[in-house]
C-alpha cells in the first residue's frame, strides 16, 4: 500500500513538473504586443550570423524568442513595404506601390510613419489600418518614431503617434495595448548623417561583397551601417527594460524585425533577395519553455502581420486581406510556399519588377527590361561609397561582376538558385535544365498577380486623377451623421469607407474606434469625427448640439 501510495506522489509530481516545465498559463483574450523595428536593415545581428556586430539585447530576445529565417517585405524600400504592413494587402494592389505619389504618398504616410509628408492614396474602401481593428476591441495602439511628421493620421488609427507615444500613457494600465517603437539609426541617411559619430566596427574587420569595389569610402559606410546596427541593439533594449520595470515582460508578445534590407547601394531598393530579407524574431511568453530559442524556417511575407496580430489578439481576421495568419487560433492550415514583391518608382526613377521566392529559387518579372539596374536617385549620391562606386565605373576600374548593377538593359525574366548563389549573378532563365522551374515560377507569378491585381499597370498621373475625380488635391470625407433613437446614439458617414471616431469628453487624448451604437448618460456630450484612408478629415460634429 505504501509503495501504491508513494508511486500516486511520484506521478503526481512528475505530472506537475512537466506541466510547468512545457505548459505556461493560457494566454489572455487580448495579449498586450510590442514591436520593435529599424530602418533599412538586413542580418546585421549577431543571432543571424553577423560576427563583427555586438547586438546581446536582440541576441537574448532570440534566445527566449523564436528566430524566423525567411520573412521577406514586400518591397525594397520603405513606403510600399509598410503600406503592406499596416493594410495585409500588396501594395500594388491597392495603389501604393511607388515611393511616394505627388502629394499622395503610401498609406504608411498616414498610418504608419515613417513616410511622406502628405496625404496617403486612396485605397478602396474597405481596406482599413489593422490597428482600428484592435482599438474598437479595447487595445490602446500607440506608434512612438523619432521623427515628426506634417500630415492628417486617422483619428482611428492609432491613439497616440507621436514622439512621446508608449504604452505607459494609456489611461487605464490594465488595459491590452498594442505599441510601436520604430528606430531610425539604421536608416540609410545615417551612414552620412552620423558621420562624426564614434565608430564601433573597424573598417578593415568588415566583409565588403563582390558587387562592390574594395574602396576606404565602402568599408568605411558598411562599418558605420554595423555600428548603427548596434546603437539601435541598445535603444531596444531600453524598451525591453521599460517592459521588465513595468511588470509586463511576461504577459507581452514582442516582435522584431526591419522594414527591408540594408540601407546601402545596391541592396535598398532593390527586389532581390537582399533588399527584400530582414532579422524576424518573436518572444511570445505564452508558449512553453521547450519551445523558445528555436529557428524557424518557414516563409512569411509582411501581408501575414496584420492577419497574424489579428489572429493573436483573437479578433477575426477580415476575409479581404491578402496574407494569412501565421501565428494564433486563427493560424493558416497551411504554412506559405511562395512570398511576392514588387519594386515600381522610386523618387524621380521609373522602372517596374514583379518577384516571386519559394525560399530557394527567386523569380523575376522585368516590365521595362530596357531600363538599367541601377536607378540615378539623388538622395543615394550623399553615400560616400555610392560617389566612390560611381567615380571607378567612370574610370573603368569596376570588374565584372561590379560593373552589372550599370548593365545598359536587362531581361524579361530572370531566375536565381539563392542557396548556391545568394549574390545572385547567374541568371538561370536561359539554361537549359532550368526550364521546368522557369515555367513553374512563372505560372505561380502570373496567378498571383492575376489574383491580387497590379495598380502599376496604369500610367501614375491617371491613377491619381481617378483618386481625386480630376481634382488637384484630396476629398473631404462628409461630416458624420449623429442619429438618436431612445438612449441609443448611432454614427454614420456618407463617405464610403470612411472610419468613425468619437469623444465623450473633449480633452479626451484620442478620438475612440465607433462599432457599435453609444449610450450617454446625462449630462454627456458626444463629439465626433470621420475619415476615409487618403480623403482630408471631415468636420466635428457635437451632440447634443451646443
């Protein structure tokens, strides 16, 4: 009997054990999530193999995270990628593929800084920021960026984007929050910009690749783009340690990663693999301990993070958007084979590329294969080892392989083996054992794109004039309806697409998501605003009038 009674403990404590060692509490309805994300960066940390950068704060939020390998953006430069990211739709599809359009720039503008300073496009009306989303379930959803920025955000997408934004300004502190701290010391302007900053990577210790010239002026800009790499390490880790004083290091789901590839020539801007792969990492408290510090290899495009922030939160997923959930309960049945990019104006240079990427073989679509490479943008020219790669082309001293960015022309189609040549130089479109993966690859693009549409097909300047109905600036959404029926109070717009906010208070610090009808209590007012995606705010409207 006693050794019957001593094997029940044993169980019972080894069921225990293994209860906490691989079983952590449920998750919350709505878990609070925190990203962190740079500017113009590609695998400069040391958890992705980059052995001259000291970053140990990402390095450790790998190691209790999961460290994803292959996450692509859907462009190579910054606006179209996080119009992509704040809508789950290709920017192409909705209008926002080129850096900046006129006065309309992506919607990232109005959204999701950094970007233009104007007004977004005017995307259908049923795309919507994903933030609104969780804001008319009770998030608090801040957007803190270094920078400020001169346009009309939404009053529904965020509560607070601004310099000062952080979760710690929420009103109630047991309310989920949703924040953004974006750096900008990685951004390609800081290689100049922060020129007389001490450096904490030796040029002679860098890698230079074959695409450039062994110059002073290049290993000078990539041991700057290193050190910004680390600075940011640390700026991050300030977060994360706001997170641990604030007891919510435990209960937070945190995200990392980068906007595109690195901010130097012939990698930012670009549609091949290196302007388009970032460092992605996720800490997700609620998994169990045997599941942290792990590498996973799957394929995620940036049209999955809306779905997949929608889907941790438990909010489900509208059926409009174009990428799937790769996280939560309302995660895809099947992980993604193929990720697609697209590459259209960038500042004064006109060119357009379609990509698709099946984790090892890359395929692109080349609409003006008589334009070059390489595109003369006056902003890159301020890069000391863009001037230095530009002043040996001119001198005939670039090889080979370095003269092929200023190839006069380039084909139709190309098609890269990323995993025996990750520089992509061989172009295997023409080699004969090649074909059936062409054809594949091919077939895959041209269904993709046939499903999600392509906006660039229209020459720009008649895409916006269908935006503004022939006018030379944006529409004023209609001013909100307020309809009272008994003790319910219902808001409405004209302007289709158009996002309600309201105050019940007027020194209230945000406009609140409306979703459903209102009640007041006596003595209340109701002040309420509307705006469609890329349409001028509308006037506010108070009830009961004063």
């Amino acid at each position: 009997m006693k050794h019957v009674f001593a094997g029940v403990l044993v169980i019972a404590f080894l069921l225990s054990s293994f209860k906490q060692a691989n079983f952590d509490a449920p998750p919350p309805k709505h878990p609070n999530i925190l990203w962190i994300t740079c500017e113009d960066m590609s695998y400069q940390l040391g958890s992705f193999g980059n052995k001259i950068v000291k970053t140990p704060q990402l390095d450790q939020l790998a190691a209790e995270g999961t460290r994803y390998t292959n996450a692509f953006a859907t462009a190579g430069v910054c606006a179209p990628s996080r119009s992509a990211i704040i809508t789950g739709m290709y920017q192409q599809s909705i209008g926002t593929q080129h850096m900046r359009t006129l006065a309309a720039s992506a919607v990232a503008s109005d959204a999701y800084p950094p970007g233009f300073k104007g007004y977004s496009a005017v995307i259908p009306e049923y795309v919507k920021c994903f933030p609104e989303y969780l804001r008319a379930v009770g998030y608090y959803c801040t957007n803190n960026s270094k920078e400020d920025y001169q346009f009309e955000a939404p009053p529904t997408a965020w509560d607070e984007s601004s310099t000062r934004a952080h979760w710690r300004n929420r009103p109630d502190k047991n309310q989920p929050f949703f924040a953004v701290f974006n750096f900008t010391v990685t951004h390609e302007s800081q290689v100049w910009a922060r020129s007389k900053e001490p450096l904490l990577v030796k040029p002679e210790e860098v890698t230079v690749p074959p695409y450039y010239p062994d110059t002073p002026e290049v290993r000078l800009d990539i041991a700057r783009h290193l050190s910004n790499a680390m600075v940011m390490d640390q700026q991050a880790g300030k977060i994360l340690e706001q997170l641990r004083e604030d007891g919510l290091a435990d209960n937070t789901i945190v995200f990392f990663f980068s906007d595109h590839g690195d901010g130097l020539p012939y990698v930012k801007r670009e549609v091949t693999q290196r302007g388009l792969r970032v460092p992605f990492i996720i800490k997700n408290p609620f998994v169990p301990q045997n599941q942290r510090g792990k590498v996973d290899n799957q394929l995620i495009s940036f049209v999955d993070l809306a779905p997949t922030l929608l889907s941790l939160a438990h909010i489900p997923i509208p059926k409009h958007l174009q990428g799937q959930a790769f996280l939560g309960e309302q995660k895809a049945k099947s992980s993604r084979k193929f990720v697609f990019a697209a590459r259209d104006r960038m500042d004064s240079e006109y060119d357009r590329v379609r990509s698709v990427h099946d984790g090892r073989y890359q395929y692109l679509r080349n609409y003006m294969p008589e334009k070059p490479y390489y595109q003369n943008i006056r902003y890159r020219l301020q890069q000391p080892s863009m001037q230095s790669i530009l002043k040996l082309k001119e001198a005939g001293q670039l090889n080979a392989t370095q003269l092929r960015w200023f190839s006069s022309s380039k084909p139709t189609e190309e098609l890269y083996d990323c995993q025996s040549d990750p520089h992509q130089f061989v172009n295997l479109a023409d080699v004969a054992q090649y074909q059936q993966k062409l054809k594949e690859m091919r077939g895959i693009y041209d269904r993709w794109i046939q499903q999600v549409g392509d906006k660039a097909a229209e020459p720009e300047m008649e895409m916006v004039g269908g935006w503004w109905g022939g006018s030379d600036s944006p529409p004023q959404t209609q001013i909100p309806i307020i309809s009272v029926n008994s003790s319910k109070i219902a808001l409405t717009c004209a302007t289709k697409g158009a996002s309600i906010g309201y105050k019940k208070h007027w020194k209230d610090a945000s406009w609140q998501v409306y979703s459903h009808p209102l009640e007041l209590s006596q003595g209340d007012s109701l002040y309420v605003i509307a705006q469609r995606i890329g349409y001028r705010r509308s006037g506010i409207v108070i009830y009961p009038q004063l």
